[in-house]
C-alpha cells in the first residue's frame, strides 16, 4: 500500500516507477508541470526529476498516430528549448523487469549529475 501514489496515467508507468525504485533509483514524480522562468506551465511529464530536468514519456499505442507524432515531435522540441532531456520509454523498454528502461533512465541521471547512494 505504501507505494501507491495517485496521479498516474497508465499501469505502464506505474510498473515503471516501481522498476525505478527497486533499482535503487530515486522515486520520480508524477505528472508535475514543467514551467519556464515566467511561471508558464508548458506540459507535464508522465515521470519526472525535477532537481534533474528530466521528464520520462511512457509512449504508449496511440502515439504512433499521426496526428499525436506531430504533438510529440512539438513535445520534444519544448523540453530542449527549455533546458530539460526527456526520455521516451515504450513497451520494448519495459521487458525484464523493466530493465531496458531502468538503464536508461539511470544513463541520463547520472549525466545530469545523480549518483547512487545519494
């Protein structure tokens, strides 16, 4: 019970934050905005770190649709011109426990400045 936690969008990214966890990860957050230096909130991300830049995006089935490619593509774009690296996970990440994912999530933390045991 005590690793519930309201706000996800998906059992994937559930599944997801607590491959992260057993890790040895830092919890990410769910769903909080992105905002810029004037306080405008432009998206929020599926996982985040904030103190790390860094939003996660589970890309679930829909976003091989065309008219959400073109959102996402818009997405992206606003993560670099906001200073933030998002990370994009689908279903091939999650096999083994997650595993595919964990690593690199783990890659761009520790190139964000993370290290283990902190």
């Amino acid at each position: 019970m005590e690793l519930i936690r309201a706000g996800s969008d998906s059992p994937q990214e559930t599944l997801l934050r607590l491959a992260l966890i057993r890790a040895g990860m830092p919890e990410p957050e769910l769903n909080v905005a992105i905002t810029d230096s004037t306080g405008q909130r432009h998206h929020e991300p599926d996982l985040s770190y904030r103190t790390y830049r860094i939003g996660i995006e589970y890309e679930g089935e829909h976003h091989g649709e065309e008219g959400q490619i073109v959102r996402d593509i818009a997405r992206s774009e606003r993560y670099a011109a906001l200073g933030w690296t998002e990370i994009r996970i689908s279903k091939r990440h999650m096999l083994n426990d997650a595993k595919p994912a964990v690593a690199k999530i783990r890659t761009a933390l520790v190139q964000a400045g993370w290290r283990p045991g902190r």
